[in-house]
C-alpha cells in the first residue's frame, strides 16, 4: 500500500460512515438512554462525523465470561446494559451539576416523601410545579435506586412515570440520619438523638417492613431519611426537557431493600459537613452558554473571574479527598489480563490510568497496550460493604454482588482497525490521543500526563508500522498537513474534508466541547418565505454560486464584516489600548482585545446541537432551555444577529455541511422550546427560501457552496484568520481578528500559573470562553493553484511550536527522562521534566510505562 493510500484511509476515518436518517429517526417521547454506550448525541440521536459513544461500534465489548471473539461480526455493543434493569435505567451524570462526579454507589430501595407543611403553604414565586413535582413530596411505597454524588443524593424511581429526584447537599436542612423504616417516627417506638439519628429500643426483628414486605432482606428498622427545603425533578415521564425546581421543605425516607443503610449515610454525612463548612456553598461558574452569547448589551462583556472564600477553598479541597478516597480502590485496580482475546496475547504497557472524553463526560478506568489492540478496562466498582451495596459500573455493565474484584467488561480497539491517531488536549493539559479507526467512530482517551501519552503513540506506531511497512499517519504531525496540503491542491481532497484535516491537526475534536471543529460562515443570502408558494423542483436557480453577492467574506473574521459594528469594537479596543498606557502595571485580563466573545466554545457549539444533544445543553444551563427568542430558530436569524449583535461572533460547525446529518436542524424528540415572542412555536430550524423547506437540501446547497469556485479561490484567506499568521500576534491585530488574551491560552502558559487554584480558574475560563486553534502556518496560506515548491523552503509556511514530530520519545528510549526540544517560542514543551527517583519505581505502581514487566 503507497503513502498515499495511507493517508487517504486516515482521513476517511475522520469522516466514518453514518447510518442512514431512516436508522437514526427517533421517538417522539424524547427518551434517551443514560448509558455510556450511547452515542454522542444519545443512543437515540444522530451520530456525528468521528463522534459515537465512547465505546459504540469503534470497539468490541469483551467479557471474561463470554466466548466473544475477533472474528465476531458483532462489534457493536459497547456500555450497554447487561441487564434488563440497566437497560431501562434512566440516569446520567448529564443530570448532575456542571463539575459533580457519580460517586457509583447505588442501592435499591423503597422511597416514600411527606411535605413538612401543607401544600397550599407555600406561596412563594417558584413554589412546587405543578402535579409531576407535587408527587415527589408525596411519595408511597416508590421501588427504585437511590445513587449517592459528590455533592447531591438521586433517586431514581422504577416507573418511568416518575420523575428522577436530585437533592443537593446544600438544599438539605438537617444531616442524612438513619430513622425509621416505617413511615411515622411517633409509632415507631424510637427517639430521635441530639446528632438526628434515630434510636430504637424497641428492636423487632420479626417486624414487616413499612410496606408490608416480610422480605428479610430488607431492613425493616432503620431508613436513611433526608430532609431539603429544595430539590429538583428530571425526566418524569421519560421526557426531555426542563427540570422542575420544588421549593418546599420536604421529607425523604429510603428503605434499603438488600442491605443497610449506614454506609451509605456515612458518606452522605461526610458530603453534607463539608458542603455545610463552606460559606461561598457553591463554585461561581463561567458560563458562556447562548443566554450570554446574545445578550443585547452595548458592548461584549467582560469575562468574570469566580473568587473563592478560603471556606469555600477548603470545602473543596474536602470534596476532592473524599471522592478520592471513595474512588480509589476501583481507579487502582490494574488490568484484567483475563480480559484478553488469545492467550498468546503480549502486554506490551503495565496497567495504566486512563480516561475516556465525550463531550462534559468523562468515563475513567485503566487500559493496557498488547500486541493485538488496545484494552480499556472501565471502572467496574464492587460492593460498598460486605452487606450487598452494589456500585454501579459504568455503561450500564455487569454488576456483581459476590466480589469486589475487577470484573465485567473490557473493551477494545483492534491494532488492525487503527488508520490514524492525533494528539489531543485534556482541557489545558497535553496528554490526550485520539484513535482513529476504519469505518467507525474515532475514541478519545487521556492518560496521567504527557510522557504516557507519547509511550504509547510509540508503541503503537511501530507495532503498525512493522505490520505495514509504512509509518502511521498522525494528525498532529507537520507531515501529516503538508501531505493534506498536496493532497488538496492536487484535487485529491475536497475543502470539506481539507477543512477536517486542518481541524484536528489543530487541536480540534468532536468529542471536546471547548475545541469542536470549526466552519466558516460561507454564503450571506438566507432569505426566508413564510407564503406557501410552491416551488419548482429546479431551485437552484434561486441560488447563484457565480454571483459574488450570494457569499460572506472569507477575509474578514465575524466581528468585521458589519463596519459599523466593528468600529464599536475598535473604538473599544482603542481605549483598552489607552487605559494600558495610562497604568503602571496591568494583568492579564486588561491586555486589550476586540472581541469579548470567541466564534467557537461550547455553548455556541450546542446552541447549534441543541436538538440532537437537549441534555448536554441543560447541563450548561442549570437544568432550563435558554428564552425562545435566543434559541436556534432559524438560519436567517441566526446570520443576522452575527452581523448585528455586539455578542455574537461564532462561525460554523462541520454538520452544517453534511446532508446525512440534518436531524440537529429538526426537533425529532418533540421538545418543548416554547414560543417566540410573535407567539410563534421553535420546532424545526427555519431554513432559507431556496431550501425549499428541506433540512438535505440546505445542507447539500451550502456544501456545494463550500466547494464552489469562489469559495475555493478565497478559502486560505479564511484559514490564515483560524489556522494561519492572522490568528493570534501582529497579524490578528492586523487582520482585526483579536480575541480575549484567554482565548490565547496553552498548556505552557497554564503551567507558568505558580498558584494552583489560579491555574484552575484560568484553565475553566479558557475552556469555557473558548480557544483558538492551534497555528498551523507560519505564511500566507496557498492557493490551490499556487506551487510551494518555488518558495525556496517551503518548510518556513509549517510552524514548529505546536507541530512535533517527537516529543522527546525515541525508539530505544526505557522511558526515563526524555530529550528536552524546544519549540519556536524558545521554551521547553510542558510536562517533560520526568523525576529519575520516581520513574525508577514505576513497575511497583503501575503508574507509567516503562519496559515490559511482562517480559
């Protein structure tokens, strides 16, 4: 097989193929599976580009107790439930607070709720909601899972009529304490303590449970019992849409149906004392979510930085050491080698840390490199105690009551499947990689720092390359985009897919919200009809590719093709420009700059997705869809704002380009948006008049527009503004392309921040802002046309500083510290300095690659 073979497969695993709409038409109900194994836009949504689940059919699901083999047609069960009770379970850490990790404890349990005054008490604004809410305070006999979270306690009810419950910790009045397992307090013979535990003298073992059960396992004396003046109501019914806020002192009782209680109100009182130490209760958050994006101010607004309250700093740092101690056993259980396909399988890394990222997910466990794929072993929790509290294990896998061991599933990815890799960003910290692979979706993994990372794209690369006899294309590689480059310019590759490329080259991915590819704004006519004419089937007519007028201008970014607005934001840099010189010493976040928003971050990215990915956009947005009018409604309004609003600069993403993904511009869940202010319902995006009302062919259009002559012909103006020497220094000032210094960020700035809690709120508003790609050329783009090869050194268009070839990793290195480079900067790449002392010891951990322990 030739280079070029080569390259062209790795690029068509950036753009795998997608199951048709037919396929991916969902229910009306709007019920999404909570699993891991569910797609990026949930098991009942479209799938995008290189993004699945995780684990979807980019792997194969091997279980030590199955007879699962290579050679199965069947790769593509992944996280999927293995029981019917799984199956149907209806959580997902999307449902938890922004930041709130599953602590994956769960039990089964009977819940019941009293109201602490009468219902028609409370009068207050935002009071109980309605009949769906007003049952969650007076629950009876209600079988489910009661899960406990960092910093929130969930009850999920059986019947998918009923909605999941979520008390946060600082919403409880008093601390979880252990009751009685019957429904009054007074009739159970028991008093409560001066701690509110509940002590029974009255001890009967023969007693039926509060609910007539003479089930045994049940523990028919004590409860644990909660007690909130607020809590939060999702998915009752099964649907999508915003959760219902309960303002009203309320009761919460769980009988534990197979075992006892004290564990887990053990831990919840942990939780509860150190959320209750903290005054400043809960992180100021950075949001960027569309409310903000268009918001009709004057002027951008200005990034907030969240300050913390030394209580509050402590409260965390609480937080943090709990669930690390809760998480540990499981995060440090080493691979299961019983997991391995042959039994001539040779490791070729110890047991290491490792992450799987969908967007504001990420799933964590341990994987191991051999000779014939990559393993993934996610963590698979045990009991709690010896009393049949059962942990959840992530994806809905296997649970098991008998052992705390490693068991369940481990999945993998074929060395022989694998077309390319890229290295990837974990928010601000350089230890991704990214897998692609043939005809499915790429995975995304992060590993516990950098050297890691490059052992294993080492290793890798040369098991392939000895098979192959030919190196592995690695997006991130200088090589790699000045052969995309050729490829472009010899009409091998398309602008779709040459724009692909340059994207993930640059950092960007489909998996990571904040770096989600970018597309340009291309054409400028998005005239809507509201008649019902009707029209011809040759509409093309209405659209002409070789009138200059129908199309944006590639050379100028978003913020400067209105003037008039643009001189708002230059009138405003200017005085940032004067205020600096009038002033001494300046921070970081006075340095001048034009635009106080950025044209790619995650709220922008799911204002776009918000009918493919509701649940992710209720995360962002504390559990509510943002105000009609600023949703995505309609293409031309949409264009509008970004040529009018002072907020609003964001660009494109890919699937405005790809007919085979217009489910996210048609409300196939039948989500309530509700109505704009015309009293007009948001349902379907309103499409342009030479759409002719159809999501495929506004797609098909704009993607013919993307490859038309002139788009062609200006396409490297607009790739100097994102990839090129107008994207960050003289030349964005030049180009009128200056964004907010956050947005200039990387990993070597993060790690020049001393103080740590500084370097996480930088690295939360960076994220959350949004970052520009990382520069890819040093030089004016090239024309298509256009033959590098008469520059001379042609090596000078390619920059140096994000492009490494080798980060330090030789072939013979045993992994000890690494080749320190230098990048065009001057400075070091981050995390290269490695301690000798502890790399010596790194086989008793397990903690980083090293030379083979197997061997």
């Amino acid at each position: 097989m030739s280079t070029t073979n080569i390259m062209k497969e790795a690029i068509q695993a950036l753009y795998p193929p997608r199951p048709t709409a037919s396929r991916r038409r969902i229910r009306r109900s709007g019920s999404s599976s909570s699993s891991f194994g569910s797609s990026f836009h949930e098991s009942s949504t479209p799938s995008q580009f290189g993004v699945g689940g995780p684990i979807d059919n980019n792997s194969s699901t091997v279980d030590s107790s199955s007879s699962t083999t290579p050679n199965s047609t069947n790769r593509l069960p992944s996280y999927g439930a293995s029981s019917k009770r799984n199956a149907k379970s209806r959580f997902s850490e999307l449902l938890l607070e922004h930041g709130e990790k599953d602590l994956h404890r769960d039990w089964a349990v009977y819940a019941s709720s009293s109201l602490l005054m009468n219902l028609n008490e409370n009068t207050t604004n935002g009071g109980i909601g309605g009949n769906i809410a007003a049952g969650s305070c007076q629950m009876k006999q209600m079988e489910g899972r009661l899960r406990i979270c960092s910093q929130s306690i969930v009850f999920e009810p059986r019947q998918t009529s009923r909605g999941i419950i979520r008390a946060p910790f600082r919403h409880m009045t008093v601390c979880p304490f252990l009751g009685s397992g019957n429904n009054s307090m007074e009739n159970s013979g028991g008093i409560l303590d001066g701690d509110g535990a509940f002590n029974n003298n009255n001890n009967n073992n023969n007693r039926t449970n509060g609910f007539g059960n003479n089930n045994h396992h049940a523990q028919q004396d004590m409860a644990a019992i909660l007690r909130c003046d607020r809590h939060v109501v999702m998915k009752a019914n099964n649907v999508i849409g915003p959760y219902e806020d309960v303002q009203a002192p309320v009761e919460f009782r769980f009988v534990f149906l197979h075992s006892s209680p004290t564990s887990m109100i053990s831990l919840a009182k942990q939780l509860f004392e150190v959320e209750s130490s903290s005054t400043n209760k809960k992180l100021s958050s950075v949001s960027f979510a569309p409310s903000v994006a268009f918001d009709t101010t004057s002027a951008p607004p200005i990034i907030p930085l969240p300050s913390l309250s030394s209580s509050s700093k402590n409260a965390i740092n609480a937080r943090d050491a709990i669930i690390e101690q809760v998480l540990s056993p499981t995060m440090n259980r080493p691979f299961d080698t019983t997991n391995f396909l042959h039994v001539s399988e040779r490791p070729l890394t110890p047991s290491l840390r490792c992450s799987v990222k969908t967007p504001l997910l990420e799933k964590k466990g341990c994987s191991m490199l051999t000779d014939y794929g990559f393993y993934f072993q996610p963590v698979v929790p045990g009991s709690m105690d010896n009393n049949g509290a059962i942990g959840n294990s992530i994806g809905g896998s296997s649970r098991s009551s008998n052992k705390v061991g490693p068991s369940g599933k481990a999945h993998v990815w074929f060395m022989d499947d694998i077309r390319a890799i890229s290295r990837r960003y974990d928010g601000m910290k350089d230890r991704g990689l990214e897998i692609y692979l043939a005809k499915q979706h790429s995975v995304l993994l992060t590993f516990e720092n950098t050297e890691v990372r490059e052992r294993v794209i080492l290793l890798v690369s040369q098991r392939i390359s000895s098979v192959k006899s030919l190196p592995l294309p690695c997006f991130t590689d200088r090589s790699f985009v000045e052969s995309a480059l050729e490829l472009w310019q010899a009409g091998e590759l398309d602008n779709f897919e040459y724009l692909l490329c340059l994207n993930s080259a640059a950092g960007r991915s489909f998996h990571d919200l904040s770096r989600y590819p970018v597309f340009p704004w291309v054409l400028s006519n998005y005239g809507e009809n509201d008649d019902e004419d009707d029209f011809s089937d040759d509409f093309s007519t209405m659209l002409d590719f070789t009138d200059p007028d129908n199309f944006r201008d590639l050379s100028k970014p978003i913020g400067a093709l209105n003037e008039q607005r643009h001189a708002d934001f230059y009138n405003r840099y200017m005085s940032m420009v004067q205020q600096q010189k009038s002033h001494a010493s300046q921070s970081n976040q006075d340095v001048p700059f034009m635009y106080g928003t950025h044209y790619s971050a995650p709220g922008y990215t799911l204002f776009y997705l918000l009918r493919v990915m509701p649940e992710h956009m209720l995360l962002l947005q504390n559990g509510k869809f943002d105000v009609p009018d600023r949703l995505f409604h309609s293409i031309d309004a949409t264009y509008k704002s970004i040529l009018t609003n002072p907020a609003d600069v964001k660009e494109l993403i890919p699937e405005f380009f790809d007919p085979d993904c217009y489910d996210f511009l048609i409300n196939s869940m039948g989500l309530g948006l509700g109505n704009l202010q015309t009293g007009e319902r948001v349902n379907d995006a309103i499409l342009p008049l030479w759409a002719n009302k159809s999501a495929k062919r506004f797609l098909r259009k704009n993607r013919a527009a993307l490859e038309s002559e002139y788009c062609t012909r200006n396409l490297p103006k607009w790739i100097d503004l994102i990839f090129g020497i107008a994207s960050r220094g003289q030349g964005a000032k030049d180009a009128k392309n200056l964004f907010h210094p956050m947005a200039y960020i990387g990993p070597e700035d993060l790690e020049a921040i001393r103080n740590p809690e500084d370097r996480e709120r930088a690295e939360l508003q960076a994220t959350e802002f949004g970052i520009v790609p990382d520069q890819l050329f040093s030089r004016k783009h090239p024309s298509k046309n256009e033959n590098i090869g008469s520059w001379g050194d042609s090596d000078a268009l390619f920059t140096r500083d994000r492009l490494r070839e080798s980060y330090g990793v030789e072939d013979n290195t045993n992994f000890s510290a690494p080749v320190m480079t230098k990048g065009e900067s001057g400075r070091a790449p981050s995390g290269f300095f490695v301690d000798e002392a502890m790399m010596q010891n790194y086989n008793a951990t397990g903690s980083h690659v090293g030379a083979n322990p197997f061997d």
